[in-house]
C-alpha cells in the first residue's frame, strides 16, 4: 500500500508539473511566443513620470509578461536601447536635442517600427524639430483645459485598439485641444474628448496614418485618474499590441 500511495503521490505530482507547463506555453503563445520589448521615455516638467509612467504603466504593460518595457529620463540613452526594441513610447516633456538621437527616431519610424505618443508627446515642444509634429504626431497640442471632468467617446469601437474599451467613459485630466497639421500624413480619430454638454470636441485617441510605421495617440495621461482607470490600462496594451504587430 505504501508503494502504491507513493507512486500515485508522484504521477499526481507530475500531472501538476504538466499542466503548469502547458499553461505557461499557452500564456506564451497568446502572446506570440515572447514579450514585445518597450523603449518608454519619460521625465520632465509638469508630470510625476516616476509614478506614472515608469510605476503604473510599466506594471500595466508587463503583467501577465504581456511586455517588456525598459524605462528612461534621460534621453541621452535613446540612441543606446532604440535598436533592440519593437516599440517607442513616447511620453517625455523634455526636449530631444541630438541630432543623431532624432535621426535614429526618424529611422525608426522609417523602418515600419511601432510607436506609442502618450500626453505630453502630443505638445508642440520643440520649435528647432518641426519634423517631429509634422511627421510622426501629424499635428499637436499647445493649449489644454484646466484639470477637470470631462468625457471620452469612441468614434470607432472595431478598431484593436479601443477593444474592450467602453464607448464612453468619463475621468478627470487635461482636455488636450490637438490640432491636425494639414501637411503631415493625417490622422484616423478613434476617440474624442469633450466637456459634457459641450459640441466642440477634440481628437484623443487615434492613429496617426504614417505611410510605414504604426503610431497611436492616446492624449490622457495626467495622473492616477487616468493611469488606474480600466479603460486607459485596456487602451495601453492594445496599442502596444497593435503597433508591435502582435
């Protein structure tokens, strides 16, 4: 009997090992086989980025080993990690002045790579890099409402990324007003943003339709009403997923 019982103990303990096994390749194949590797540039004025983007998108973005996301304020190190990663996120408030570090960034998106534009990277920061709001953000933001309420509406509820959003949400943040530049490549607005009550609403998720490389804009992005909310985390992933080709 104590053979029999330690025997069954162990194909007991060996269906428990395969069954984790099995679980963790179907994790790595609803995946597609490995994580999407994330350069996310942040610091600046303005934002606790450390918080927000490095503490609360970052844990996003890797749960569930979804991505791998490698974080910086110094944007310095661009030039450093920008050719081992799938996607560029972009939420810094400080400028970018090396020409070679722009180059690589243009580069980048030349070579069908993905990007992510999250708040801040919608500005019209940088007045010697006009190429930057023409090319890769088509456009862009020098003006926002005061901190306050006001509501998000999907235009376009099929598109991967605002999958699983709902088609209307309201938080608190900065009602950005992005204008599109005519001269860029355009934009496909997935969602606006709007005071309640209001007619005049602004683009706050969307594509910008670059000839070669997947970029999304998503313009919220101030502080934990946005970064702890379901519907901002949902629009993360899908569009890390989506731009990573995944």
């Amino acid at each position: 009997m104590k053979n029999k019982s330690f025997y069954m103990s162990r194909v007991y303990s060996g269906i428990v090992m395969l069954s984790l096994v099995l679980l963790s390749l179907g994790v790595a194949a609803a995946s597609g086989g490995k994580a999407i590797r994330v350069l996310m540039v942040g610091g600046g004025s303005s934002h606790d980025f450390d918080r927000w983007y490095k503490g609360a998108d970052v844990k996003t973005l890797e749960s569930d080993h979804f991505a791998q996301v490698t974080y910086i304020d110094d944007v310095k190190e661009i030039l450093k990690h920008l050719p081992t990663v799938d996607v560029l996120f972009l939420s810094n408030n400080q400028p970018i002045e090396d020409a070679a570090t722009r180059k690589a960034i243009l580069d980048f998106v030349a070579a069908g790579k993905g990007v992510v534009l999250a708040h801040a990277a919608l500005w019209y920061n940088w007045k010697d890099w006009p190429v930057y709001n023409q090319k890769i953000v088509s456009g862009g933001t020098n003006n926002h409402d005061s901190y306050g309420n006001f509501e998000v509406v999907l235009s376009k509820t099929k598109h991967p990324v605002t999958k699983g959003v709902d088609k209307k949400f309201e938080l608190k943040d900065e009602l950005y007003h992005y204008k599109l530049d005519a001269t860029g490549p355009g934009i496909e607005v997935l969602a606006v943003a709007k005071n309640a009550g209001s007619e005049t609403s602004y683009p706050s998720i969307f594509v910008v339709k670059n000839p070669k490389a997947r970029i999304v804009a998503i313009a919220l992005g101030h502080d934990a009403a946005s970064h702890d909310i379901l519907n901002y985390q949902k629009l993360l992933i899908n569009a890390v997923k989506w731009v990573a080709h995944h």
